[in-house]
C-alpha cells in the first residue's frame, strides 16, 4: 500500500513540475516576472507542490 501511495506522489510530483516548468514560460509569467521580479504565487505553488510530493514519493517507495 505504501509503495502505491509512493507512485501516485511520484507520478502526480513530476506532472506538477512539468506544468509549473510550463506555467513559468508563459507570457503572463514573463510579465509578473520582469515587473515584479518574481514567479506568480500559481507558478510556486506548482513548482514547490510538485518537488515535495516527488521527495514524499521518492521517501514512500525506499
């Protein structure tokens, strides 16, 4: 059971860093990011979101 758990964090992990990669391409994310100097809080939530839950994966499946 814990091992199942492990997959869908890892799988659900690399999904989120992959749309945040994405997310931070995008125009409007350039935009925030020549003004304000940052990522929009979206962005970090999916690129933090996604490495915790790829750690927590990769921790379950050890």
């Amino acid at each position: 059971m814990t091992n199942l758990v492990g997959i869908v964090l890892l799988i659900a992990g690399i999904a989120a860093l992959i749309y945040g990669y994405m997310e931070s391409q995008s125009a409007r994310d350039q935009t925030a990011r020549l003004v304000l100097g940052r990522f929009t809080q979206k962005t970090l939530a999916l690129l933090i979101g996604g490495a915790v839950a790829l750690v927590l994966g990769l921790i379950l499946l050890l």
